[in-house]
C-alpha cells in the first residue's frame, strides 16, 4: 500500500498540494497564470496560518482522503490507497 501511495503521490503533487494547503493556482486545471482563481483557494495569509498551527492542514488532508472516496477517484483505486475499507 505504501508503494501504491507513493507512487500516487509522485503523479499527482500539484493536485495534492493545491488541496491541502488550499492554493488559489496550483491545480490541475486552475494554473497560476489562469485568470479565474481557485474557488476553494486561500489567500497567503491563511496558507501561512495554516502551516504555523498546522490543525488546518491535517483537516485539508482527512477532506482529501474523504473526497477521493466520493467519486474523485474510481473506487479500486480508492481501495488500493486504503482511503477506503474493503466490503
């Protein structure tokens, strides 16, 4: 599993990042010269906030965890980093 989850990890930083810390234009689709920011985005402040209380970010993480199991992801590939337990 630890494997599966690097290997997700390595595919998609940018997408991780822009979820945990709640970038305006650090996602797949949404890159930092688009002119429509992220509408989950934070502005630096609450990023750097975030990072010195550090509760913030472990709350973006577990809705990362949580959002990939309601559809972002297909279910195997839920499964398979164990955001998800087997029925």
């Amino acid at each position: 599993m630890f494997q599966t989850r690097l290997s997700y990890a390595i595919k998609y930083w940018r997408l991780a990042i822009h979820l945990i810390f709640k970038t305006k234009h650090f996602g797949v689709n949404n890159l930092w010269w688009s002119q429509q920011p992220s509408a989950i985005g934070w502005h630096w402040y609450q990023i750097v906030f975030g990072v010195l209380t550090i509760m913030p970010i472990v709350r973006n993480y577990q809705s990362l965890k949580v959002r990939s199991c309601l559809g972002w992801l297909p279910e195997a590939e839920c499964l398979a980093l164990g955001f998800k337990a087997q029925p």
